[in-house]
C-alpha cells in the first residue's frame, strides 16, 4: 500500500458519462440487453482470436485489465502458496491489541502482493468478497508496486486471527480489474477501486458475501454516522487482525472521511479494506479503503474511503461482463503468456 503521509485530499464527483459507460440489466450477461442500446451487445462477446473480450469493450466502460497471473505457476507452484514454519519466538509473538472473531467481520479477506521472486518483498492490502469469485480492493493495492516493477503474484489470505501462521489458507488471484480513470496526474484518489477474481474458492467457503452498498435502496447519507473498520495493516505488523470504531465526519458523493482525532484507526496495510456500518442489525459495507493521511499508526488520523454506492453500477457491470457461460473472458494482461 502506499504511504501517504501529508495527504489532503479532495475526492472529485465521479460522473457516469454516458458515451463510456453501460448500466447492465440484472440477470446473466448472456445475450442479455443493457440500458445504453448505442453499445451493442456484441462488442462484449470474447474476441475469436483471444476468446476475451477486447481492449476496446472494457475502456467503454472504464475497466483497465490490470493484474494476470503466471500460468507457469500453476506448473510449477511457488513457495508462497504456504507459509513457513516460525521459529518459536516468533509463533508466541504477541499482537498490540486483543485480536477480534474474523466472524464479526464478513467477508473481509487479506490481499498480499508479491512483488520478488523469492517471495520477500510485498504489498499487503486487504479485501471484501462481492461475489462467489470476485473480491473488491483498492485500485492501488493492485496497480502499485512500490520499488519494484513486476507483479509477481498476488494472494488472498482467508481470515484468521493470525495469518502468519502455517496453518494459513492462501489462494492464488487469477486477474484484476481495476477502475481506468484512478490515479490522475494530479494525484488525486478518485476512483481507487478493483476487483480480484479467484478462480478456485474451495478454500474460502466459510467466508460469506456480506451485505453491501451496491444494491438499491443504498444507505442515505444521514445514516453514515459511526462504522466499524477491520484489517491486518501496520499496527498489527502485517499480520494480526485488528478493528476499531470509525468516526464518519463527512460524506460526499464518491467518498466516506473518518477521523477519529487520534484514536485507534485504519494504518498503512489495510488499504481496500471494508468499512462496515450498522443496517438493521447487521454489518453493512458502504466503503473501500483508500488511504490514511498518516503511515507512522501512531500517531492516527484521518482515513478516506470509497463510497461504494457510487461505484455500484461499474462493479456490476465488470462481473457481468467479465464472467460470460461461466467462463472468465477479461484476461487481457493474460494474452502476453499466451
């Protein structure tokens, strides 16, 4: 994740421009007619030559093929499938903070990106599954590489209290779709959105698809009050879950601000992960991580979340187009190991 650490952000409203981007109707994408009918169907069916759909489909709605795994992982399995055995002072390490019931916290999964081949030297963000396949992250924790220049693999780590473990369930991410407009020149977070799709979940069935902003009716703004975050960031050294309250002091159309005035709060690491907020009883997700405005945790302040409201109808619309007769079709980084 990146550091961001004098950030004084201004999250623009994002504007649905009718030329670049198609509402899907519900139902399997199939054949199935969307609302802008000036983009035919068929310019989401795979390409013959590829069987994915083309680069041109997925800039039409603001989709930038971003992440492809390594075929030759699946030939050969890298060591970072499974974690090392510690050493004993390092399994009776203690966290900072009491460590929470993963359960409390549904769907959140953390993301590690590898960025060496032997492994050593990643990103850690974290992730909410929207779907039996796809999991929602923040664009960077997919796009960034901080010093290095290749991706080498990415992972979801299925909850637990302490993922370093050797008991960990790691699962291999097959692509990333990332939001095309992120990360303008001027630097702004606008837009720091991404799916994951994991193409084998037999690891992950205890994690449940959570109830989210994406689906009407949304969560009014005057109901956005006071959330719950949760995450394996800095705090925790990359490695213990941790949660606490979220002070929301603003809402805007495309963004969520918290600032708990120097309480316990989201840290550097757990970028793309779920702000939870109270509807009917249960934890409700309204946001994604996009960044803190300090990375030393302590000392704490103040954390910008995407409204996921905002971004319902591209989020949608990627895994309609994306998943077509049960097969994923917008493995487009993919086409250079073909």
């Amino acid at each position: 994740m990146k550091r961001v650490t004098s950030l004084v952000i201004i999250c623009s409203v994002f504007i649905l421009v009718a030329a670049g981007l198609i509402l899907l109707a519900t139902g399997t994408w199939n054949g199935a007619k969307h609302k802008d009918s000036n983009l035919p169907d068929e310019l989401f069916l795979p390409s013959k030559e590829t069987e994915m759909v083309t680069h041109d489909a997925l800039d039409s709605i603001s989709v930038r093929s971003c992440f492809s795994r390594d075929p030759a992982h699946e030939v050969e399995p890298p060591a970072w499938l499974s974690r090392s055995v510690l050493d004993p002072l390092e399994r009776h390490a203690a966290a900072r903070r009491p460590i929470p019931d993963p359960a409390e916290f549904p769907g959140l999964v953390k993301v590690e990106q590898i960025l060496s081949r032997s492994g050593n030297q990643r990103n850690h963000c974290a992730a909410t599954r929207i779907a039996e396949h796809w999991f929602l992250t923040a664009n960077h924790c997919v796009q960034m590489r901080g010093t290095s220049r290749t991706v080498v693999d990415m992972l979801i780590i299925a909850p637990q209290g302490d993922v370093a473990l050797d008991d960990a369930q790691i699962i291999p991410v097959k692509a990333g779709m990332c939001h095309a407009a992120w990360y303008s020149p001027t630097g702004k977070f606008d837009d720091d959105i991404a799916l994951l799709y994991v193409e084998d979940t037999k690891q992950l069935s205890a994690v449940d698809v959570p109830s989210l902003d994406i689906f009407e009716p949304h969560m009014p703004a005057h109901l956005l009050t006071g959330g719950v975050f949760a995450g394996w960031g800095k705090n925790g050294d990359n490695r213990f879950l941790q949660s606490g309250s979220a002070r929301i002091t603003e809402v805007g159309e495309t963004f969520i601000l918290t600032d708990n005035r120097g309480e316990f709060s989201p840290c550097v690491g757990d970028s793309g992960g779920p702000l939870y907020v109270d509807k009917e009883g249960a934890p409700h997700v309204v946001g994604v991580l996009s960044s803190v405005t300090r990375d030393g945790c302590p000392p704490y302040d103040k954390a910008f979340y995407m409204r996921l409201k905002t971004y319902a109808d591209w989020i949608q619309t990627v895994m309609k187009v994306c998943v077509q007769d049960d097969k994923f079709v917008c493995d487009i980084v993919g086409d250079v190991w073909r």
